[in-house]
C-alpha cells in the first residue's frame, strides 16, 4: 500500500484514501460531503484494528499536512488509536493508484 491508494473495509459502503502511511499505521480519509469535511480512520498493522485517534476534540485530518501530523503523533507514542472507537480490521481490498 501506498498514499493515494484506496482502500476498502468490509463494514464501510464507500472506500478510503490513503492519505499518510508508516511502518506501522495508516491514515485513511472518505469525503463527508454533507458536513463538506472528510471523515477519517487510522489503521494499526501491528494489532489488526482502526479507529480514531484518542484525542478528545481531534486535530482534524482535512489535509495532508494534518495526517502527517497524526502519523507522526502516533508514531511516537504521543497519541494512539482510541480503546473506545477500535474496531478488528477488516479489508475488503485495496485499488492501487498507478
């Protein structure tokens, strides 16, 4: 997988696109069209889940400069996926960008 593949996961109708990505997380983010922001989802490779990040009210992930900064922030323990909103990991499958 890389930025700008989409991916898919077994309870979602619409798929994500892979808007930062790591050794061990992936930041993923769908048009939310009726509130004109984006929704997002990280997933942990290592432990097979995704949710949301734990921060109470979030940074956002509107841009790429703020997924990065997720990324970052979970990739050195500053934040980590929420234990309340953490679901198993399910793919449906990935479109690869060319």
């Amino acid at each position: 997988m890389k930025k700008g593949d989409r991916i898919h996961f077994e309870e979602e109708s619409r798929p994500y696109v892979i808007r930062s990505i790591g050794e061990r997380y992936v930041v993923c983010t769908k048009p939310f069209n009726l509130r004109h922001t984006v929704l997002y989802t990280v997933v942990d490779m290592k432990e097979n889940v995704r949710g949301t990040e734990d921060l109470v009210f979030g940074l956002g992930a509107e841009t790429d400069k703020q997924c990065e900064e997720m990324l970052y922030r979970l990739e050195h323990d500053v934040t980590e996926i929420s234990h309340r909103n953490r679901i198993p990991l399910l793919i449906k499958y990935v479109y690869l960008n060319p």
